[in-house]
C-alpha cells in the first residue's frame, strides 16, 4: 500500500525490500547516512543489513529514549555527519522510533542548511503519528518538542514487521495515537477498537493503513496546523505535561500512557464544556484505564502541570488551549480551559484509581 501525502512524498506501508533502496538509487545521493539507536541497531538493522553492503554508509548510533532528545545528542549526529564526509548530496535513513524520527529529521533538515531524509519507524506510535506530517523537533527546557520545523522527508517506509520486536507495553503506548486518530475524526473507527483489547491478534496492515489515512487528510487540509490540524492535538496538552512530569522519575511514562490521561481528562474537559456526552465520556475513560491502567498523578504536582502546560505551544495569548471532543469523530479545535477546570479533570482522573 502506497499512500502520497500533498504530492511531497509517498508513504510505503509494505515489507522493505530491495525495491525500497532501488528507489534510493536512483536518486543519485553521494552516500547514506543510518542513524539508529541501541534497540534499532540490534533488532532492525539487520533487516536492513542485505541492501547497505557496498555502499557508501555512514553509521551513527544515539543512546535511546526521550530524556535523550536534545541538543546534545544532535551535536553529536552533526559532528559524525562532518566527521564522515556526510555533503549537501547525502540522505539519511532515520531508523527507530518517535525519537529517532524527530530528532534525526531535525538534524538532517539542518546540516548544511537541509539534506534529505528517509522515515523508517519501528514502533507503532512512530508509524501511525510521526510518519506523517512533517514535524521535527527536539526537547528543551523540559517542554516536549519546542524546538523544531516543519519540513517532509523524502518518503516513509513502513514495516509491520519491526512491530514484532517491540515489546507489550510498547505496543500499547503507540495505540493511543490509533485511539486518538479514530476519536477525533472515525466514531465508527472508534466503536470497532473499543470492542477489543488483545493488540496481538490485530491485523497491523489494515490498522496502521486506515489510522495513517486519517492523519493524512488532516495534514494535507492544513500542513502547518493553522486549523483543523490542531485536532491531532487531542489529549496531549495535559498528556504532554504529565508525560514531562514522570519522564525524570523511576515510574516515568510512555507517550501513549500519558496521552491515555490527556484523553481522559481532556473528555472530561469537553463534558464541563457541555459538548461531549457523560455516556461517550465514561465509554473512553473505561476504555483507556483497562488497556493502561491508572497511574496516579501527585496533587503535589498539579501546580507544575500547569506551568508545564503554559509553555505548550499550541496557546494563544494567555489561554492554556485544547482540542476537545464534541462526540466520537468529531473535535473542536481552539478551546480553552481554566486552570481551576484542568485541576478538575486531573481530580476526576485520579478518582477512576481501583
């Protein structure tokens, strides 16, 4: 399955193979550049292994994780990219996850003012969220993705096989964006996952086609998130702190769990607001808790939520903003909350707890 984002690049959702990299050929590029971490090396480059022999490579691992997506991580992809001869000519093949995808998307988009770039996510967040639209960037100052760009890579290659490397609760994390992209945009979508909670048995192919798709029309509808491209934004104002919150702590988070209490409290949000209806609200609650659990967020850290929250880049003015829902498949975008009713929702959230 081929899908083309804008007329900018293809996404690829298919096993990679040799005519993947007869693709890269013909694009004449002086050498590749792979840049991958300590899981992605061991457990994904070697499905690559049989299509770089002989060519120009230059290798560059990164340690692996959120906490080490900043600046110096990237200053240590540029200086081997200059140490390796890498020129205005080369492609790099980024080789992981959500990280990897953003933060080598960003220095690629950078080095010498711009080289081009490969997505090949190996987790299902990765594959259903980052490969598509564009958006690069890196953490700083503790607020997620606050420095960066918008700029395409030169295609995606998506694999469900690299899904089988991941472990469970991996796999879980990457399905909160597939809930997410069904809850603002597919209610039907919506009422076939609800039904199911054994992510093993999922037909991965027909998941992340239909998933990917829906992001796709958002994006090309609006590629720089003026408008309607805010509603992917769905639980990840609150999600965003809370996952900053615990990303320093032994109990921290996956992306998808802290997105799961942003779907939560942010339904919460849109039921005080009188858009969504306590039916649909209890409905996504009892359905994120069963499949992630519940986490407690400290009281003592609600003060520093919302500090953390002002600082998303989505507010305008003085307002913390949100994308809520007004039913399943349906979101508003540019909606704001006090703090009073976000420390409400983090209330009603911990008081789910059994």
């Amino acid at each position: 399955m081929t899908l083309t984002v804008a007329s900018d690049y293809d996404i690829r959702i298919a096993p990679i193979g040799a005519s993947h990299f007869s693709w890269l050929e013909e694009r004449g590029y002086a050498g590749w550049v792979v840049l991958s971490d300590e899981h992605t090396r061991t457990h994904c480059l070697p499905l690559l292994a049989p299509f770089l022999t002989g060519k120009k490579v230059v290798y560059i691992d990164v340690p692996a994780g959120e906490r080490f997506k900043h600046l110096d991580t990237c200053r240590h992809i540029w200086e081997a990219m200059f140490a390796g001869g890498v020129g205005r000519r080369w492609c790099c093949l980024n080789l992981g996850g959500g990280v990897i995808g953003d933060m080598g998307g960003f220095a690629a988009a950078t080095f010498k003012r711009g080289i081009d770039f490969v997505q090949i996510p190996t987790t299902l967040l990765s594959q259903v969220d980052a490969s598509v639209g564009g958006k690069l960037g890196i953490d700083f100052h503790e607020v997620k993705n606050s420095i960066g760009l918008f700029a395409n890579p030169r295609s995606v290659w998506i694999d469900p096989a690299f899904l089988r490397t991941l472990p469970e609760r991996e796999l879980r994390s990457g399905y909160a964006e597939v809930i997410k992209h069904a809850l603002i945009a597919d209610g039907a979508e919506w009422e076939t996952l609800r039904r199911g909670t054994e992510l093993r048995s999922i037909d991965w192919e027909k998941v992340i086609t239909h998933s990917v798709a829906l992001k796709r029309e958002i994006v090309e509808e609006d590629p720089y998130e003026r408008d309607r491209r805010k509603a992917l934004n769905f639980g990840h104002t609150i999600g965003h702190a809370v996952e900053s919150f615990f990303l320093p702590r032994p109990e921290r988070l996956f992306h998808g769990e802290a997105v799961a209490i942003g779907m939560i409290t942010e339904s919460w949000i849109s039921r005080q607001q009188g858009l969504l209806g306590t039916a649909d609200l209890e409905a996504i609650a009892d359905y994120c808790t069963e499949l992630y659990g519940h986490q407690e967020v400290p009281r003592a850290s609600f003060i520093q939520l919302i500090e953390l929250m002002r600082q998303d880049k989505k507010n305008e003015g003085d307002e913390i903003n949100f994308t809520l829902l007004e039913s399943p498949g349906r979101a508003v975008v540019n909606q704001a909350a006090t703090p009073e009713v976000i420390l409400e929702s983090l209330r009603y959230y911990n008081s789910l707890a059994k």
